[in-house]
C-alpha cells in the first residue's frame, strides 16, 4: 500500500509541475509579443552603445574598458524595461485579474521574467560580437567565463529591475530612477573611466556600485581570468537573489490591490 500511496504522490506532484509549467509558458508567451510590439528601447540601446563605443576606444585607446564599460551602462539603463514588464500591469489595472487566474506570484513572476531574461542576453551578446568584430576587443582563454558573467549581470538586472517595480510609482518615476542610477552605477564603477584613474574618493565607495562588480567580473572574462570572474559573479548573484526575494516578498502582498502598498 505504501508503495502504491508514493506513486500517487509523485503522479500527483508531476500534474502539478506540468500544469505550472503550461501556466508559465502562456505567460511568457504573452509577454513576448509584448516585446515584440514595442522594440524602440531594445533597438536604441544597441545603437547608441555601438557609437560611443568607438568615440571611447579612440579616447581610451583600449577596446575592453570601452566595450564593457558602456555595456554595463547601457544594460543598466535597460532597467527600465524589466521594470515596465511588470509596472504595466498597475498602469493598465490589471494585476488584480492575474492573480485571480491560478497562477500564483512566483509563476507570474518567472513568467514575465523569462522574455525580459533573453532580452538582456540578446543585447549582452550582441554587444560583446560588436566589440569582437567592430571595436578590437579580444577575449583571452575560454569563453565560459564570459557567459557566466553575461548570465550573472543579466540575472541581477533582472532582478533587480523586477524589486525596482514594485517600489516605484510610475512610468515617471521609473525612468528618472533608472536614468540616475544608470549614471551613478557607471561612472562610480568605473564602467566610463578606467578603476585608476577615478579620484581616491570614488575608488574608496566604488565596491558599493553593482557597476563596479560587473565591470570587474566582465573585464576578468574578457582576460580568461576564472578566479577575477567568479568573485564579482558571487556578489551579483547575491544581489540578484536578494532582490528577487524582496519583489516576490512586495507582490505576494497584494501590490496592485490598492493605491499603495
């Protein structure tokens, strides 16, 4: 008989699986042809990287601090859209009816995440063959360190953009938050100027920029430095895992059900 009890246990845990699984594939779906329809942020953030690039390799005379550099900024300001992914459904009212679906938080979070998630890969990737092709940059060693980082960066990103939306108030609100962070992030990070040529003050609080994580773990990639990428890696992840529990914490309480949270 208990053999029989624990093969309905695991029949029943697997139907459940499946059907989550269904759930988070009809909400990712949707929130692809989100994507989809609205490309203007995804096109402008490649484009305006791959000019500036090439004015900060003339300036710097060095491919990998202009090429990481202004993808660490640029992948920052795509916040924006991580958070709109989410932030959408206060504007359009309609997060009350997602969580009247079966579908619980987690679910609808991975759910939106996902799409969001390939997004930053793509503009990472394709920012980084630019650099390859275009720029001069010239990765050293194997390539796995550097898509580790790329994942970890995009993961933080992610997660960090999903907690940023559920603090904000508005589209307003969001875009000034991400434009100064963009800003503050990169250039106390060292994603603009070389770690060495910042003043002694702002090497002295740089550690308390994610920029500055990423810009380190990234250019460690680029060298084939495994041990310089995993340690800026670890710190991100807690980042991200820090800040995907906060949001999923923030909108399990019913974000959305009322004016303020």
């Amino acid at each position: 008989m208990s053999g029989v009890h624990a093969s309905s246990r695991r029949a029943a845990v697997k139907s459940r699986l499946r059907a989550s699984s269904r759930r988070v594939a009809v909400l990712a779906g949707h929130n692809v042809l989100l994507r989809r329809r609205d490309p203007a942020h995804f096109v402008s953030y490649l484009v305006m990287p791959m000019v500036l690039m090439l004015i900060f390799k003339g300036m710097l005379g060095e491919a990998t601090q202009a090429v990481t550099g202004l993808l660490v900024m640029f992948s920052v300001l795509s916040m924006a859209d991580v958070a709109t992914a989410t932030l959408a459904e206060r504007t359009w009212r309609t997060w009350d009816r997602l969580r009247a679906t079966r579908a619980n938080v987690p679910e609808i979070m991975i759910g939106k995440a996902l799409p969001v998630f390939g997004v930053l890969v793509v503009q990472q990737v394709v920012l980084l063959a630019y650099g390859v092709l275009v720029v001069g940059l010239r990765p050293a060693g194997p390539l796995w360190p550097l898509v580790l980082a790329v994942a970890t960066w995009c993961f933080a990103l992610l997660c960090v953009g999903t907690a940023v939306a559920g603090v904000v108030r508005s589209q307003g609100e969001l875009s000034t938050l991400c434009n100064i962070a963009a800003l503050s992030v990169s250039a106390l990070g060292g994603a603009l100027v070389p770690y060495a040529m910042m003043p002694a003050w702002a090497q002295a609080v740089a550690p308390l920029s994610p920029g500055y994580w990423a810009t380190t773990m990234l250019q460690a990639a680029v060298r084939g430095d495994v041990a310089g990428t995993a340690g800026p890696a670890a710190v991100l992840a807690g980042l991200g895992v820090a800040a995907g529990a906060f949001a999923c914490r923030r909108f399990g309480r019913g974000w959305g059900r009322s004016a303020t949270l």
